[in-house]
C-alpha cells in the first residue's frame, strides 16, 4: 500500500517538506527509501542521524490512528500523486505532501474564493463576511477559509445558508476541532462540502501551523478577500502568501476610525482590489468562468430569486437604465439591485452598456 510508505516516511523525526521532497526526487518513492539499505541512507546524504534511526525500525504501528481514521465514512488522505489532489495546490514551491480530506473531494478542485479576517471582528465586518459569501456562493463559487472564530465562520456560515458548500483548511488533524466551540459548523461543512488538514491525525492547536495552511488557503483559491484585519495577523499572511502566489487580493474598506480597517487599507494602498461589492470580485475572476459554472450550479438559485429578480427584470427595456434608475423603480436595495443585475448578466437576459446602464437583450 503506497500510503502507508508516504505516511511512514512523513513521520520520521528530522524531515520537513523541503527534505521530504529533495528525498522523493533521490529514491523516486517513498517504499523505495524503506526498501533501500542502510548505506544507501546513509550514502544520499539527506538523512540526519535520528532520521536513519527511525527508518531502521519504523512499522505500521506508527500510522495506525491516520489508516483507522481513513476507513471512517467520507474520510479520505490524499497523497501529491492522487489523480483528486487539486492542481492548483501543487505548484506551489511547497505543497503537502498528504491532504487529509472530510467530506466532498471533488470539491477541491471546484473554483474557489477565499474570504478570510479577524477572529474579533465588528458586527459590520460579520454582516460583510456573510454577505460577500453568501452572493459568492449564489454565482457558484465555493468558499474557502480556515474555520477561525470571527470572519472565517461567518464566511462558511454565509455558504452554508444557501445550500451551497464551502471549504475549511484545518490547522489541526481532522479527529481535532479548532476551536472547539465550531463542532456544529464543522459537521455542517464536512455534510455540505469538505474539511481539510495536511497535519496527522492526533496533531492537537499548535501555534505555528496555523500560519502554515493560511498557504493551503490562498492556493486553493482564485483569488483571496480579505474582510477585516489588523496589520499584524494572520489574515495579513495569507493575503501575502495569496498575492506571492499570483492570485487576486481584495480588500473591503472601512472606517479609518476602525482599527480592524488598517489591514484593508494597507492591502488597497499595496495594489490590492478595493471591493465594495461582488461585481469588483467578479470582475477580476478569469473571463468565462462564471457563465461556464452558472448554468451548472445556479438555476435552481436564480428561480428562488423570481420575486427580486423579475421586479429588476420588469423594469428593464432596450432604453439603458442605471443601477439608481433601477433601485428608485424597484425599492430595492443598490446592493440586491447590483446582485440581480450581474445574476441576469450572465443568465443572458441583459447586457451592460457603456454608460454603466443595464438594457434587455432582443
């Protein structure tokens, strides 16, 4: 079973990625390193004293609790090599080499938005956080965060609510819920999409992984949103890694009276895209994606939204109106306005004139 040589091999005191990688590159897998002699070890010059200990004596007792975990229902450890691993997670400069899996795999591999932010958020940012994810996830993205108190939660929570799935990096093995007071929501989210982890199973709240999978966050994702932070958080890192990582920052501004704003503020001034809405986010996605994964993902979300949509869609003629025009004629709010408006766009029920004016399509 070649899981069982990864997971042995991975638990060798003294092996970080790094070496676990330059190691896969000189014994091609990692059976064959179990498989070699000692003096072969020895002899590649990558195994610290303590490492070439453990490989002596390393047995399947070692993984007994990550094997045991995996036979559970909807529980699945992924290796670099599994045709279900994401793409877009392995070329990163140090992607996992094992993912612990919860719930949907196929998931992993669905476009993804990351909404991420403080753990001590203010009720604005809480209402921002659930909004943004909730008409995200109306389009057909699944969210991405790192189930953290604050932001994160109510990033999954805003998915959850409209039947849509989202995703949590764990910074914990998968048997562990961080914090323990997000039991519930874990559940709901392993149910309604997935929870993932490249700790062992047993790995308990250490400090230092948690700034490690905010990585697995911003390359799962298309780009990374980022509600409230303060300058010096996690949030800031995985913004960072999202942007060293080619991908899309966006950044909700607020109040310069808010302390939690300065992380925003900071984002937009480094080059990152303001949003004030999810028409900024959809703007910078790559062209096509949403008409492609609307028709697929979305029917059914845009016959609930009849009652809203069809007193835009009323209003409309082949005269351009504006998005005030809109609301003045709707009594609708700009923002549900503006989410109707892009949910028709690509519906191929109206089109956008370049007076920033909306017209139905003959």
């Amino acid at each position: 079973m070649d899981l069982l040589y990864w997971l042995m091999l991975l638990k060798a005191p003294n092996l970080g990625v790094k070496t676990f990688y330059k190691v896969l590159r000189y014994f091609d897998t990692p059976q064959q390193v179990f498989l070699a002699s000692h003096d072969e070890r020895l002899n590649s010059g990558l195994f610290k004293k303590a490492t070439l200990s453990y490989l002596e004596s390393a047995d399947e007792t070692l993984v007994q609790a990550d094997l045991n975990w995996m036979k559970k229902d909807n529980c699945h450890i992924l290796t670099l090599i599994d045709e279900r691993y994401p793409s877009q997670l392995k070329i990163i400069a140090d992607p996992p080499p094992l993912l612990y899996v919860r719930g949907d795999v196929d998931c992993l591999k669905e476009p993804q938005l990351a909404i991420v932010g403080s753990r001590n958020p203010t009720t604005g940012g809480k209402q921002n956080a659930q909004q943004f994810s909730a008409d995200l996830s109306k389009l057909g993205l699944i969210i991405t965060s790192g189930m953290a108190s604050g932001i994160d939660a109510q990033a999954h929570i805003g998915a959850l609510a409209q039947g849509a799935k989202t995703i949590a990096v764990c910074g914990t093995g998968l048997d562990r819920i961080y914090p323990a007071k997000h039991k519930a929501l874990a559940h709901q989210i392993s149910m309604q999409g997935a929870l993932i982890s490249e700790f062992f199973i047993g790995t308990s709240p250490i400090a230092s992984n948690f700034p490690r999978r905010n990585r697995i966050i911003s390359a799962l994702s298309l780009g990374t949103l980022v509600v409230e932070a303060s300058i010096k958080s996690g949030t800031m890192i995985t913004a960072k890694l999202a942007a060293e990582q080619g991908k899309e920052v966006f950044a909700i501004p607020s109040s310069i009276h808010n302390p939690l704003s300065e992380g925003c503020h900071y984002l937009i001034n480094q080059g990152a895209k303001l949003a004030s809405s999810i028409n900024d986010v959809v703007e910078e996605l790559p062209e096509g994606l949403l008409s492609d994964i609307l028709p697929q993902k979305n029917t059914d979300a845009i016959k609930e939204m009849d009652k809203t949509g069809s007193k835009v869609l009323k209003c409309l003629s082949y005269e351009p109106l504006s998005v005030d025009q809109l609301v003045e004629k709707t009594k609708l709010s700009p923002q549900i306005v503006s989410q109707e408006l892009l949910l028709l766009e690509l519906a191929g029920k109206l089109e956008k004139t370049h007076a920033q004016g909306y017209i139905l399509i003959k």
